[in-house]
C-alpha cells in the first residue's frame, strides 16, 4: 500500500517517564507514547478522527501542569516532561473506567476488562443503585442497531456523520449532562432522519453500541464467534473508487464488512452499497 | 448543504416569530411559499443566512420567546433559513434549560432552590408551588440561583407572547400569590452601602437619620442608585466617558500599559492579570479580533454583575469600547444569562443610545475608532460561563468548553484571537483610566489591587453587594452587612465552586492571595452566609445536585462523577460510611485532575471543604 508522503517535520525534545526523546513537532503526546512503546488505554480517541478527548481514559500528567492532559489531543512541546504511568495518571483512569463501568455496559468493549484488570478499576463499588444509561435498544431499520446502553458518550459516531466523514449530520448529542444522548431530531427513528446508512458511524463506535444488524442478532442467538472468523480485504465491485472493503467470514458466510483505516481510499469509510451490498454473494439457488 | 426534513410545518406564529428575526425567506428554498420560480431553479438560502450559525440561538429564543417552547415545525423552519441539519439545532434546542422541545405553558414560574434561597426556606416555597400546581415542567420549574439573592428566596416568571413578559418574584412566601405584573424594587435596594442604614441592623448609625455617609471608596457602584440607568446625561454628568476620553489620549498601547499597571486580574473568578490578557490579544497577527463581554454570571449566589449592569449600563458599554479600542476589535459580544430581562432591557437601551449618539458604531467621538456591541442572550446554562464553552454558544454550536490549548488569545471565538473578560473586571477599566494606575494599585494590597464586589447573603441581616477595597477581613465585611442572623455556622466563599470557611477563621482577608493560602477562594465573591438553622448536608447536596444538572456531559469525569458525588451525598446524609467518603475523594480527585474545563476541576471543592474542614459526615461533627 502507497504510504502518503508528508513534509518533513522538524524534531523537538521531550521526556517520557524519564526518558529522553525526539518527536516530529505537532505529533500529540500519545503519538509520542506509541513511539516509545507506552501503552496507553483510549477509548473515545479514533485513528481517522480528530481527538475529541472526552472519555479522558488517556491522561497522563505533564510536570508543571495543573491539571493532567489527554494524551490523544495534547501536542508535544519542545521540553514537555511527560509521566504516563504517575500515581495521579493511574488514579484518574482507574476513576474513569469505574464510572464508566458502573453506568455504561462495557461488555462488548475492546480491551475493557483488561484496563480494569491493569488499573485495579472496582465499578460495583457505587453500588447497585449507581444511575446508569441503560434503556432497550433501538432497531428501527434492517441494517444497523443503536444500543445506547453500551454508548459513552465519545462523539465518534456524530463526527464520522457529521462533518469529519459523512457530511450527512443525521445524528448529534441531545440533552446536557448525564441525561445526555446520541440522537436523531426529535429522536425521530434512523429511516426518517439524513441517515444515508453508510455505516461508518459503526466503523468508529469504540463499545459496540453501533453494531450491524447481523452481528447484533447473531450476539443475541449466540452464534456470533470472532474466534471463527477470517478477515480477507478485497475490492469494492460496485463502482469505479476502488474501496477496500474487508470481508468478516463466519462458517463460509459474510457476517460483516469493515474497511481498513489505513486505506488510501477509504479511510476506513464506505457507502451503503459496499458496507451492506453483500447479500448477493451468498444467494445460492437452491436447486444449484 | 444537502438537508433533510421531516413533514413538519411550523405554525404561523413561529413562522412570523423566525422572520422578525431574520427577515422574510428569498424562496421556497430557505422555508418560503413556493412559486412556479422555485419549481424551475434550485437555488440555496442566500449566503448570508448560510453564514450565520450565529443566529441559531437567538432563532431560537424568538421562537420560545413568542411561543414557550420549540416544535419541530418551528426547529424545522429556523434550520431551513439558517440552513443548519436539524439533528445539530436539535441538539443545540435541548442544551439549554430555558428553552422545551415539548409542549408547556405559555408562563413558567422559575422557583429558584439554590444555595442562597434554600437558606432562606426556598424548599418550603416549592413545595407549596408543587402542591398547588402540580408536577414541575408544565407551568413551573424549580431554577439554578437566579441571581436575586438579596430577595432569597425568590423566583422569575417568565411568560412567552408578542412582546414576552417577565415578573419577578421575592422574597416569596409560602401560600403567596403569584401575580402576572409584579413591582421590582429598584436595583439600589441591593446595594445596602447607598442607603440609609435600617433600623433592623444592629450597627445603625445613631441620631443621622439620614443617608450614611457613602464611603469614598465606593467606586464601582457610586453610580448606583444616583443616576437614572436609563439617562446617557446623567451618566456622562457623573464623569461618564472620561475613561473613553483618556484612552483615545493614551493610545491602544497606553491603554493596556495603563491596565497592565494597576495589577487588575479578572473578576469572574479565575483571577487572570488581565492587562496579560490584553497584552496577548492586541499583538495577534490574525484579524478580526473579538471582544465577548462574559456577563452570564450563574455561580451560584453571585449578583453583582446583575446589579451593575442593572443601575451603571453605560459604564458597561464604556468599559467594553476602551477594551475594543485596546484590542483592535471592531465588534464586542456581549452575553448575557436568560434570566435577567431587567440587565437586558437597560442595556439594550444604553446600546441604541450610544449608537444614536455617536458613542457607539463608526467613528467614536471622531477618532476613527469603529466599534459595535451585539448582545447574545444565554438560555439557561452554567457552563456557557466558562471561557470557551460562551464562543460555542454564541456561534450556535451547544456550549461545551473547548480543549485549551490554543487559549482564546489566539483562537477564540469565530477562530479569531478573542478577549474575554467578567462585567465586572471590564467596570473596572474606566475607573483605572480615569484615576490613573498608581491610584488604582495604591487600593488594595500589592497583589489584589482596587476594590472588589462582594455578593453577601444567607442569614444575614443586610444581605446585598457590598464593595470594599481587597485586604478586608470576612469579619469587616460581615459587619458592614449587619451580622450573620442567629449562630453563624458556616460561611461559603466563592459559591459551588468555592469553600467553606468555619465561623473562627473570619480573620481571612478577602484577597486573592489570603484566600487562596487559607485554602478556600475568592471566586466571584460569594459571601454565603449560614447560621446553625440551615441544614450542612442539604447544602451539600444542593451543590452536588447542580453540578450534575449543569455538566454539559462532554467528559466522563464530569458526566459521571457528579452523578456519584450526588449519590454519595445522598447515602451520607442518612448514614455516615468511611467507605462513601473516600469514594467522594478518590472520585473528587479524578474530576479536579482530569475534567475539560473548570466546571469539573471544581465540582469537589466545597464538598471537601465541608468535610475537612466544617467537620460534616466525619465523627468531628457536633450534631
């Protein structure tokens, strides 16, 4: 694959848990991380999205600051002396992943458990009066489910409609605070919404609260088994672009369709004919 | 922008709401009849109206303003004509609390529950307005502090109609009616230092009979009361202008030399030396530079940019045109709380006068300085207080705080290098160029400079605002108001946001800097007064209850943790549990060390105090 070339960036000098290293400028803190082999849990940060910094399960502390800093947003500056693993680091991502635990169901999130697992996070320490946001999830079309029970709030999925990807701004977040939701004007149902069923609202949801219809039901009966799966990245036969599509394969049937989001083309997006177009592949007559 | 839309029809009277805002739609395309035209040429909303985002949310207010709330037809119609996708204005519609997406009466009462009122017996208020008018959010609605403090416990109709009209309320009592009209006491009876001393106030001066001889020091409020906020010659009469006069002599430089010397720092709470500010915005490359005058004062229990702009306009307008002048802006925004129709009224009018008078717009005072003041009104939000949350709501976007950096001197509102300053920080700057800055720093102590607006209520005798210069005592302070009513208890520095300081440590002089080491704040200058009556744990929980109501839900720490703060407090106040106070402090360090913006790195603070200090939920507690 091509690797787009980019001007070259001047180095500056930096810090991480003692150690001294050198970072193209305008790179953030978690760029730097990776760079240096620091895992750093995210959650609401999206590789082909702009930062939003709002689950703040990323924070490590700068020295000097007052407050700790989201890695995924904040740049580095020349002499940044940065701590990912502080006891203050530590102790706000235990915090978070707790409150996230005890009011969101993070059952279907990557990599949850083993965060808690790491940070030593206890969410059924709020006890079981703890508000959460569960409520029934939404099917109102035959393509994707909204299960805002798993939703923490990230804003991917109203930036890959909105004005990062999509540009169809069927969905935002409605109300303020807690009560705070992803929503449709009106919470009018998907069909009636700019919803174009494009999929990449699902592309990005980072908990599973966006799933295809398929997965969502193949979940409930039980059958859904990622262990049993291939992903094979072909092309996109429909029209002229040339999209990488990546086929999830389950027991010899497409089970569901990503993009890779490192791809040129996509960027991880597809349109509803590449994203949900499949069926057509795994009709067999039934006579041969 | 291709929008799609539901079959939604606004009614005439939220067409013809829509419109007197923003004049009649160009086509069938911005929400116009459709004509055989239309039918034959596609054609967009005139680029205008798709620039200006901006009026999403005084679309809006006109809308709720003529209506009481916002049906889809009329969300549907102001989205046409501003072209913005109805999901986004939507959710801009449910940000704020003073504006329904459903159904209700044409007149809310707003009973305010919050920390100054519920001292006083709000909570009996509104349970009485409960019983006798059913659930809340049809016709009434308990509110966030009002800002009516010194009438605790108070409350503000507010009654949709062509034109809307509002009452307000207080003190209010339990079983009183609730008229349509109501007579609002002049603005000088919040400010106990302009009139004579009460007979109730145990130091009454004795046998003067007459007005107490007004300190000289009373700077910021010497107009208050003593001239008609309404008179442009009255202001001018009392040394108005003066301020605007020297600046054109000073030169934008010399303006912020001037502020830089007279160590003024913001008064909105974080204490920020504003001649820094000043200095940062005026070197920007970038243009236009911007001015939003931050008047969306909501901590709770602070007034005193109410009482300023309510009885010294002009002087407002004044400051925010030297502050233009400084900053090279040609326009000032200048927001301000839904609930305060009177500011409101009393500064549109001390803007269309300055206008008509050459004050304001091009060429002021001949100097070929051009400068103008838009109002933006806020519709029920705490948060649209903090810095960069008040760009995104006058841009019509929902008001959440923006990541920092870029700070707003370089990227503020529109994108562009924007100063942001309290209407009282901005009062100040008129004074410091009329005076000159050596006077003005010879006020005060070396680091808090001038004089400083206190907020002064609860069970206190003479509640109001009280001015006096930094490096008075609490104790002064609460003397000049008359003495704390009962046993004093408690006193609240700073509002939600602040501290509690305990009834001996009134010795604290109210600077920034002997605040800070006693390990409380300033803030905007709430003075929460409580006597032994009141009720700790409930306070606390009142704070607790509005942080959660007013995070705007961007971060978790914020969204949830307030939540569980509150559920904590709630548990604690029926048991006390060691287990339930190191979660409050364990989740009250996450949200100081990782939330956006101020709202979250604060929501803890007096919650803490109480408990370190004041002895509450822990077994030091005499109860």
């Amino acid at each position: 694959m091509s690797v787009p070339l980019r001007p070259p960036r001047r180095l500056i000098e930096i810090t991480v848990d003692g150690e001294a290293m050198r970072v193209p400028e305008g790179d953030t803190l978690l760029d730097a991380c990776q760079t240096a082999g620091k895992d750093i849990p995210t959650l609401c940060y999206g590789d082909t999205l702009s930062p939003k910094n709002a689950c703040r399960v990323c924070v490590v502390e700068v020295e000097g600051a007052r407050t700790l800093a989201p890695a995924c947003s904040r740049k580095a500056e020349p002499g940044m002396v940065v701590k990912t693993d502080s006891d203050r680091a530590r102790h706000s991502r235990k915090v978070v992943l707790e409150l996230l635990g005890s009011s969101v169901d993070l059952s279907t999130t990557p990599n949850a458990k083993e965060w808690m697992a790491e940070y030593g996070a206890d969410p059924a320490r709020f006890g079981e009066d703890a508000a959460t946001v569960a409520e029934p999830p939404k099917v109102d079309n035959d393509l994707y489910v909204r299960d805002y029970a798993k939703c923490i709030l990230c804003y991917k999925c109203v930036d890959a409609c909105g004005e990062q990807w999509q540009n169809s701004f069927a969905i935002s977040v409605a109300g303020r605070g807690f009560d705070a939701t992803i929503s449709t004007e009106f919470d009018a149902p998907l069909t009636d919404s700019a919803c174009v069923f494009c999929g990449n609202c699902v592309e990005v949801c980072p908990t599973g609260a966006l799933s295809f219809k398929n997965e969502f039901d193949m979940r409930e009966a039980g059958t859904w088994d990622e262990d049993r799966q291939t992903q094979t990245t072909t092309i996109c036969s429909y029209c002229g672009v040339g999209c990488n599509l990546t086929l999830h394969v389950q027991d010899n049937t497409i089970v569901k369709v990503t993009s890779p989001h490192d791809n040129p083309v996509t960027h991880g997006n597809l349109c509803i004919k590449g994203r949900f177009g499949f069926q057509h592949v795994q009709n067999v007559a039934s006579d041969g | 922008m291709d929008l799609r839309f539901r079959d939604a029809e606004p009614t005439a009277e939220e067409r013809a709401a829509v419109d007197a805002l923003l004049g009649a739609p160009s086509s069938a395309w911005d929400g116009g009849d459709r004509t055989e035209f239309d039918l034959r040429f596609a054609t967009q909303a005139p680029r205008v109206a798709r620039d200006r985002r901006d009026l999403l949310l005084p679309a809006l207010h006109a809308v709720n303003d003529r209506v009481g709330w916002i049906s889809e037809g009329a969300l549907d119609y102001i989205c046409r004509r501003l072209t913005i996708p109805p999901a986004e204005a939507y959710s801009v519609a449910t940000f704020y609390s003073l504006f329904s997406v459903k159904p209700r009466q044409a007149r809310v009462l707003h009973v305010c529950t919050d920390l100054a009122c519920a001292a006083k017996g709000a909570d009996a208020v509104r349970r009485d307005v409960e019983e006798r008018f059913g659930p809340p959010g049809v016709s009434w609605q308990p509110s966030p502090c009002l800002g009516l403090c010194e009438r605790a416990p108070a409350a503000l109709a507010i009654e949709a109609g062509d034109p809307p009209a509002n009452a307000v309320y207080g003190p209010c009592a339990v079983g009183q009616e609730w008229p349509t009209t109501t007579e609002e006491p002049p603005v000088e009876a919040a400010v106990p230092q302009t009139r004579p001393r009460g007979q109730t106030g145990p130091d009454a001066v004795p046998g003067e009979g007459g007005r107490s001889p007004r300190p000289d020091d009373l700077v910021l409020l010497r107009r208050i009361g003593v001239v008609d906020p309404l008179s442009l010659d009255d202001y001018r009469a009392t040394g108005g202008y003066t301020g605007l006069r020297r600046a054109f002599e000073l030169g934008p430089n010399g303006v912020i030399r001037e502020v830089l010397e007279s160590g003024l720092v913001g008064r909105g709470g974080a204490a920020f030396p504003t001649g820094r500010k000043w200095e940062a915005t005026a070197r920007q490359l970038d243009r236009p530079h911007y001015l939003v005058c931050n008047a969306d004062e909501s901590e709770p229990g602070t007034f005193k940019d109410r009482v300023l702009m309510e009885g010294d306009p002009f002087a407002l307008i004044e400051a925010m045109t030297i502050a233009g002048y400084a900053n090279g802006c040609a326009l000032g925004y200048l927001y301000i709380r839904g609930e305060y129709p009177r500011a409101l009224k009393r500064l549109e009018n001390a803007i269309s006068v300055a206008r008509s008078r050459g004050l304001l717009g091009d060429d002021i005072l001949g100097q070929g300085f051009s400068f103008d003041i838009e109002i933006r009104r806020g519709a029920g939000a705490y948060i649209c207080g903090e810095e960069t949350a008040i760009f995104n709501s006058i841009e019509g976007f929902r008001g959440e705080p923006r990541t920092k950096p870029p700070f707003p001197v370089e990227k503020g509102l529109f994108g562009k290098p924007t100063v942001v300053n309290n209407v009282e920080t901005l009062v100040n700057v008129p004074h410091i160029l009329e005076m000159g800055a050596a006077a003005y720093a010879a006020v005060g102590t070396s680091s808090s400079t001038g004089t400083k607006l206190f907020c002064v209520s609860g069970t206190v005798d003479r509640p109001g605002i009280y001015e006096v210069p930094f490096g008075a005592s609490l104790r002064d302070l609460l003397d000049l108001a008359g003495g704390a009513t009962g046993e004093l208890r408690a006193v609240l520095l700073g509002g939600a946001a602040g501290a509690f300081v305990r009834a001996d440590e009134l010795d604290i002089p109210l600077t920034f800097e002997g605040t800070r080491a006693a390990g409380a704040t300033l803030g905007s200058g709430v003075v929460l007064v409580l006597n032994d009556t009141v009720e700790l744990p409930g306070v606390l929980l009142r704070i607790a209850e509005f942080f959660r109501d007013e995070s705007c839900g961007q971060c978790v720490p914020c969204r949830v943790g307030t939540v569980r703060q509150e559920e904590a407090l709630h548990r604690l106040s029926k048991r006390r549990s060691e287990g339930d106070l190191v979660l409050l402090r364990e989740v009250g360090q996450a949200m100081r060390d990782a939330s956006i913006c101020g709202l979250g790195q604060t929501a803890w603070n007096a919650v803490e105090s109480a408990i370190d200090r004041l002895g509450v939920f822990t077994a030091k507690e005499s109860s």
